[in-house]
C-alpha cells in the first residue's frame, strides 16, 4: 500500500525534510507540496524528486501550487480526493527570522514581547488545516512544525485534532544523541521547550535530561553550539528529524524520538511512536503532570502559556501589548482566535512601515562615525598615509 503525505509549505523547513524523506523513506510514498508560488512548489519537488531517485527510495513529489485561493479550500477540496495519512503543516505567515532579515518596528515589539506574542499567527494555518481535515478526511493525522509547543494545546483546546509537533526539543534532542555517542533515543529522555533554543537565564532552568534513568547535567555546555548556530543552517537536522518522525507514522514503524505539543500538551517530551500513535515515554520517577509543570515554567520565557481554553501573555508580553493592542493584553479565549491574529496583522502591517529605533540608532552612530572619519581624513597632512599595522603583505 502507498503512504500518501500532504506537505503545507515551501520555506526553508519544507524544503530540508523533503529533501531528507527523499533518502529516508523506506516504503513507496507520495508528498503533495501544496504553496502559493508555483515556481517554489515545483522547485522543491523537482529538487527533492530527483534526491529520492539518486537514492533508490520509492517517494515521488508532487508539486501543487495553490495560488491566490484561499489554502483552506484548496486543502478541502485535495484531502477528499486523497484521503492522505497525514498532513504536514510547516508554514505560517510569520517569520521566526524576520529580526534579522528586516528589522523594523514591529520586530523590535516581538523582541520585548517575546516570541509569544505571534501565537495567534503561527496558529492560523494549522488550525484551517485541522478544520479542514475534520470536514473532510476524519482520519487523516496532523502534525504541525510551527510553534507547536503553544500552538498545539490551542489546536485541542479548539477540538482539532493534532497528532504532534516537529523541531524544537526534537532539534536539541538529536544534537545530545550526537555528543552522548547514542546510536538512537532508546536510551535517552529530554523534557524541553522552544525556550530552550536558546540559553537559560540560569542553570535551573534549563532542559532537564536523562540517560539509562539517570538524570544527566551539563546541557548547557553540550548545546551551546548549537544554540549559536544559524537558525536557517539549522534546518539541516531539524528537517531530517522531521523526515524520521513523518516516515515512521507513515509505515508503522516503532522509533524512540522526541517531539513538541504530543497529545496537546505545551513543550517538548520523549515520546514513542508505534503503528501511527504517539504516547509520553517519561523517566522513571516522572508523572506526565510533573512533565507538564516543567514545560509550563518554561513557557513564561516566550511570554505565553496556554491555561485551558485561555492564552494568557506573561507580563513582559502584556506592557508590550497594552500599548497598540490592549484588548488582547490580558490574553483571550481560543475561540477568538481568528480575531486575534487579525489584530496582530494589522498592527504588523503598521510597525513594519517604521524603522527599529535601536537599529536606526545603530545607523546613526555608524553615519557619525563615517562623518567623523572623513573629516580627520581631509585635516590629515599630505603625506602622512600610513599602512595598517594589521596588512599582511
């Protein structure tokens, strides 16, 4: 029987673990790459098409541009002709790199709110695809790459159906498997949040990890390149553990692994994967509400936790928020979701006409400088033009 796979997405995640199932995948398979631009759709199936080839696996891509229609009706329409296994949402209409590709005003409000504020927009798509799999393709598995440490309790809370997560405590999981020497996960369990993608303010609060049931220091060292690694660049292994994940769901495979937001619950966890199901394989000693407790903590760093049926904002989150949107400050009801992030795009849509202040500062001590350097180069006396002491010749 052929495993069919609905991939939602042409970004820089979507392309690695195609790229990665095209040599992974150990049964015959079939990837539809649903995005909006068609040149990108039919470049990453061309791309990751002809990979499988080179490696004999029996995956094909097929690219299907989708255009300017809504993505909901398309994927409605696609998943009653299909009935795929599952569905692989990895794109939003948010970038996590948009601070460091186009800093403006908006940005700069994220970074004093914290990546918890873009919720409502990470949420958007994966909640039309969860919707849309409902309606029409009951049982098909969804899971979701984008911010699904919050996002995917917000999907159950909303009754949408969400298998797991991809990346985050997955990422940060195989780069301790590579320093501890492990063949696999086997032995291994880590608790982990998107947090903890970057250094704890203190040792306390770092990831917490286990090897043979014992509970093991020293992650901040063992992690410490690759939380200084270039997000994009890091893709590499974040889409390769994707494509491991996607593979095992698809042919029932058993693999000891870790995954954000299984069963609906914030963080990241060690789980198993058997015949399509996910469940917690917690340490010794840890009860799944202990679990819980330690992600939720961890949480507060990105500025929102998901309470219920309610997201509330930390405090850092809610002054930033008071000021353009103070209606979504104190958090609000899942069902209201939709409204949120309209909220938000508005306000990006304003932000981002304005430069950010401490980038434009930056600017401005630049230009200085440069006039500054001008100047003593024009009243330095003819003549007196010297070599750095630095050239080497």
């Amino acid at each position: 029987m052929t495993a069919s796979l609905v991939v939602l997405g042409t970004g820089s995640l979507a392309n690695a673990t195609c790229d990665a199932l095209a040599t992974v995948a150990d049964e015959p398979t079939e990837v539809h790459v649903l995005g909006r631009a068609p040149h990108k759709v039919q470049q990453l199936s061309y791309l990751a098409g002809t990979r499988a080839r080179l490696a004999g696996r029996p995956v094909t891509f097929h690219p299907v541009p989708v255009g300017t229609e809504p993505v909901e009706n398309n994927l409605t329409e696609l998943l009653g002709e299909l009935r795929p296994h599952g569905v692989f949402v990895c794109a939003s209409p948010q970038s996590p790199w948009e601070r460091l590709t186009a800093p403006s005003a908006w940005t700069e409000l994220l970074e004093r709110a914290g990546f918890g504020i873009t919720l409502p927009l990470h949420a958007d798509l994966a909640a039309r695809a969860g919707r849309a799999i409902r309606a029409t393709s009951p049982g098909t598995w969804l899971v979701n790459a984008c911010f699904p440490d919050a996002v995917n309790p917000v999907l159950t809370a909303l009754d949408i159906p969400v298998l797991c997560g991809i990346g985050n405590v997955g990422t940060l999981a195989a780069s301790l498997q590579a320093a501890w020497h492990l063949p696999d996960q086997t032995r291994m369990q880590l608790l982990a949040h998107h947090a903890h993608l970057h250094p704890p303010p203190g040792p306390e609060q770092e990831a917490m990890a286990w090897v043979d049931g014992h509970r093991t220091p020293g992650l901040t060292e063992l992690l410490a390149t690759q939380r200084a690694t270039n997000r994009e660049a890091l893709n590499r292994i974040t889409g390769y553990t994707a494509a491991v994940l996607l593979n095992a769901l698809l042919t029932g495979a058993e693999l000891a692994t870790h995954v954000p937001g299984p069963l609906g619950h914030p963080g990241g966890y060690p789980v198993r994967v058997r015949e399509g199901i996910v469940s917690l394989r917690l340490p010794p000693g840890l009860t799944e509400a202990e679990a819980i407790a330690v992600n939720q903590r961890a949480a507060r760093r990105d500025g929102v936790r998901i309470l219920g049926d309610e997201i509330h904002f930390e405090p850092d989150c809610r002054a930033a928020l008071a000021g353009p949107l103070p209606e979504l400050a104190d958090g609000f009801g899942v069902t209201t979701l939709n409204h949120a992030g309209a909220a938000l795009l508005e306000l990006r849509t304003e932000l981002r006409s304005r430069p950010h202040p401490h980038h434009r500062r930056d600017a401005d001590d630049l230009r200085a400088r440069n006039d500054r350097s001008s100047r003593d180069e024009h009243a330095r006396p003819t003549g007196d033009v010297r070599e750095p002491a630095d050239r080497l010749h």
